[in-house]
C-alpha cells in the first residue's frame, strides 16, 4: 500500500498507480540482446546517473510493472497526461536506487501516454487483448455497452 501513487483534486481521487516487480515469482532471462541496444547500454554506463540499463544475455530482465494504473474519466487529456507525467518522475525520484531495465505499463489508443514521456527511453510492444464473454452472451449487446475507456487490464497479469 506504501507504493501506490494516488492523485487528487479537491480531495477526490483522480488517478492511482503502483510500481511492482513480479521477480519473486518469476523471471524472464534475455537471450540476446541487438547490437544498437548493446552499444546504448555501454555508452550509458559512462553517463553519470547510468541513464539506460540494458540486460547482457543470460542476465535475467528486471521489470516493474506500473499496476493499477487507473484514471478518472472526469479529466481532460491533458491533465491525465501531466498527472501521468508526475507519477512517472516520482517512480524514479522515490526509487533513484532500483536496478530496473524498465517501468512496463498498458498504453491504449484512447490514453495514448506514451506523449507524455518526452525524455525517456521507449519502446512500445504491440499487444492485443481479447474480451471472453459467458457462453451464451450476446457479443453485439457486450460492444454497445463499451464506452470510450480503454478496458480493465492489470499489467500484474502479464
């Protein structure tokens, strides 16, 4: 609970979010890495701050995931990027020492956050996600009950 970061306006909450790694249940270990990504990591070990960590191969890759990230459909896209934006700096400034590769989080089409992280490294992986619907269900009467909110998704899952 001391991890989450929650926004608010007048005393209501606007967004929330938590980073969390799931390296006590799992681990994904890199088999190869590209030569550009090679060569990026080694020019960053010279930078002061080590501004890119990239795993070598065999090393496992360290990952947290931005979970329960979650906005309130009253805010204006801008404020939801600038409150994305400041959860992110507070990510890296509350934990200046973690030995994360990456922060891993769901960017849909309707938040498109990604605009926000002018400055940070990204790489996007597309992904698709399938809505199940109970045997019997209707799939027409499942759409229109769809708002323009992207669907829940918990990156904790992955």
């Amino acid at each position: 609970m001391t991890d989450f970061l929650i926004a608010s306006v007048d005393d209501s909450i606007v967004a929330c979010a938590a980073p969390w790694s799931a390296s006590a249940a799992k681990q994904m270990l890199v088999s190869t890495m590209p030569l550009a990504m090679r060569l990026l990591g080694r020019v960053s070990a010279f930078v002061p701050g080590g501004m890119l960590r990239v795993p070598r191969p065999g090393e496992p890759l360290r990952v947290a995931y931005l979970t329960h990230l979650t906005f309130s459909h009253i805010l204006a896209d801008a404020d939801r990027l600038e409150i994305f934006r400041s959860m992110i700096d507070l990510v890296f400034d509350r934990w200046p020492s973690v030995d994360w590769h990456c922060l891993a989080f769901a960017d849909f089409a309707e938040w498109n956050l990604g605009r926000a992280l002018h400055g940070y490294f990204q790489q996007a992986v597309p992904i698709t996600i399938y809505a199940v619907l109970p045997p019997g269900s209707i799939a027409d009467d499942a759409r229109s009950t769809r708002s323009d909110a992207p669907p829940a998704f918990e990156m904790a899952t992955v």
